[in-house]
C-alpha cells in the first residue's frame, strides 16, 4: 500500500489479519498533521486477506473512490481522501 500527503509518499506494509491507524494523535502508525484530520480519523483492516477502510467517527469523513463511507473493502487502484468537500 502507498500513502501520499501532498508531495510526500510512502509504502506501507499492512500485516495480515492486522491494522493500521491513522490521524494526528501520536498514537496512530501513520501520523498526518492537517488541520482537517481527527485525532484518529481512520483504520485500514487486514481481515483474512481482504483489506478494509473505517472511519472512525471523524469529524470530516472518509470517501473512497468519491463517495462518502464509514467502512468498506479496498482495492487495488481505489484513490481514498479525508474531506468530505473534495469527495464529490
């Protein structure tokens, strides 16, 4: 999995049957300091092969691929953002 912030991109190895979490708190594995972002604002999922993205109740949301979501299952090539203005 590849995430990007703006300019800046990184690969990141999702562990089977594991999560990742993301948002500003120090306690996430993937820290994103926008204003815009929750203190924890999503989890990706690894759930017996099949990744999954969750909102966690964010104060802006979570879309994938244009459309607002609170959970669903990724896959290769779905674009995910985390402001609602720019999902539509």
């Amino acid at each position: 999995m590849t995430l990007a912030t703006g300019k800046i991109s990184k690969r990141i190895s999702l562990p089977y049957n594991g999560r990742i979490t993301a948002g500003r708190a120090e306690d996430n594995d993937i820290r994103i300091l926008y204003p815009f972002m929750s203190r924890h604002h999503f989890q990706i999922l690894m759930e017996n092969g099949t990744v999954h993205v969750e909102d966690l109740k964010s104060t802006n949301g979570l879309c994938l691929n244009g459309k607002p979501i609170t959970k669903a299952i990724m896959k290769s090539g779905d674009v995910k953002c985390m402001e609602n203005h720019i999902c539509g």
